[in-house]
C-alpha cells in the first residue's frame, strides 16, 4: 500500500479522485481507499433483498390520509416529514419483531431513553455536562456516514428553559423518594461560587406527558451549567424522550430525541463528552435506549 503525507489536486484530478477514491480513517491513521462503483446483478439483489423500504413502503401507502397527518405532525416534534418519521419507527418496529404501525405520538419518536432501578439498587442519577466550551460529533454536510468534531463555545443567558417528555413506572422505597429532571446553574457573586437549581418533578407513575420549567434570574455573572437526571429511593422504569434546554434561541442539548443515550466517543473523537454520564450507578440500575412497545 502506497504512504502519502500531503497532495494537491486540480479541479480536474478532483472530480476523478472523487468518483473513484474515499478516505478512509481520517484522523489517526489517514489512508485513501478505492469506491466500489459496479455492483454485480447478485450484489444487487441482495441489497434489496435485505432493504426494509419495499415492506416500509407498502405499509406506508396501506394509510388513510388522516393517519398520515397524524404521521407528519409527530415528525414536526423531530425535524422530520411524516414518511421519515413513519420509516425509522417501522424500521424499530420490525427490528424489534413488533407487529402492526405504532400511534404516532408528539410526547416520544420511535427510540426512546429508558433508567431502571431494580433490587438491590434504590439511585440511578446522571448527568450532562454543559461547560463555556465543548466538543460535540457533526455530520459532515454532503457527505453520508461522515461526521467530524465541532468546537461548541455555549454562553449561556437566561431565561434558561428545560423541558422533557416521559413515562414513569416507579415505587416507592421509603421517605424523601423522587425522580427529577434539573438544571444546576452556576453563577459567580463576589468571587464565590453560587448554585441555582431549575427542577422539573416528574410523577412517580404517569402516562406519557411533558413537563417544563424556567429559570429567569439568579445571583451574579452567569457561567455554566449542567443537566441531571436523578430517581432517589424508587425502584422501577422512567422512559424519557424530546429533552431539551433551551436559551439564546436554540436547544442545547445533545441526543435530545434520545436515539443513543449512553452513546461514549472514542479514538480521534475522544474529547467529546459522553451524552449522558453515570454519576450514581449501583448494582440493578442501568440506562440506555430502547423501543417502546406502546
């Protein structure tokens, strides 16, 4: 395999190294690989063979009009038309060996964030880091599959707004026992260090709702803060979906549609934060994603 360090193309050469070359690894070890641009007529029938779509599609077009609004309206929730939205959550289904369409819903999208806490456990509690400066994995415009790590510089300002779709399933263990969504906002007053909390209370058995809170002011020059997610002294399920934090006109946070939660970034991608760190995580406690069945 022939090593290069550095080349430089024409707009002609351009044209031809993309069509017949792609990079490989691009961050630690840099190589150029060739496309694969013919596919044999077995090749090809075999890739259809294993597509989703055809079956997608039939179920798709077996809708009522009113059902396919209902599918555009959810996919509003998620920045997506009503197709898209209909084809990943018929994917999860199918993956899943679900039967039939799923209700689509404004509250959750197909994958959803799940925390668990059975025996012995009684704590789950987690968190996501919103400091000045962070890096964050972005797909790479035009390019399919390809994502880089971006630079994000937050300056936070207020009002600070949170808010979550979920469905709990929790018990009781004893006193002081919640579950809560909060943000913990740091500020500076006369060189100390202040802490203001922004807390949604979720019920502790619930269908699926949404709920939100906001924080206008605190004491002192605003710094940073940080979301938690937190069960205390419960045993059970809290399903979660469509988190956000919202200030300066934008939401902040990452995986907001819960497809990946624990999601953890490696290689040339390692200074990206976790989307979701453990800070309480005994034994028969867990999280992640998952599909919900209803």
């Amino acid at each position: 395999m022939s090593k290069t360090s550095f080349i430089v193309l024409t707009d002609e050469q351009k044209i031809l190294f993309n069509k017949n070359l792609q990079s490989g690894d691009r961050f630690t070890f840099g190589k150029v690989c060739r496309k694969k641009v013919f596919f044999s007529r077995k090749s090809v029938k075999g890739l259809t063979a294993r597509s989703l779509l055809p079956q997608i599609s039939e179920a798709w077009n077996a809708l009522t009009p009113t059902e396919k609004e209902a599918w555009k309206t959810a996919g509003v929730v998620c920045n997506m038309n009503g197709y898209n939205a209909f084809v990943k959550d018929k994917s999860a289904r199918i993956k899943n060996n679900i039967a039939g369409n799923a209700t689509p819903s404004i509250l959750h999208q197909n994958w959803v964030g799940y925390l668990t806490v059975e025996a012995p456990a009684t704590e789950i509690k987690l968190t996501q880091l919103h400091p000045h400066t962070y890096w964050v994995s972005q797909k790479v415009v035009g390019k399919k599959g390809m994502y880089e790590p971006v630079q994000i510089i937050e300056d936070l300002a207020l009002p600070l707004k949170i808010t979550m779709s979920y469905k709990s399933d929790l018990t009781s263990q004893g006193a002081g026992s919640f579950a809560r969504l909060f943000a913990r906002v740091r500020s500076s007053y006369q060189g100390v260090d202040r802490y203001t909390d922004l807390v949604c209370e979720l019920s502790l058995s619930s269908g699926w709702v949404s709920i939100d809170n906001t924080l206008s002011s605190v004491i002192g020059q605003l710094i940073s803060y940080n979301l938690y997610l937190h069960l205390y002294n419960v045993r059970g399920t809290l399903l979660c979906d469509n988190i956000k934090a919202e200030h300066s006109g934008q939401n902040w946070v990452r995986d907001t549609y819960c497809d990946d939660i624990d999601q953890s970034f490696t290689r040339a991608f390692y200074q990206i934060p976790d989307h979701w760190v453990a800070l309480t995580l005994p034994d028969g406690s867990d999280f992640g994603t998952l599909y919900p069945q209803d």
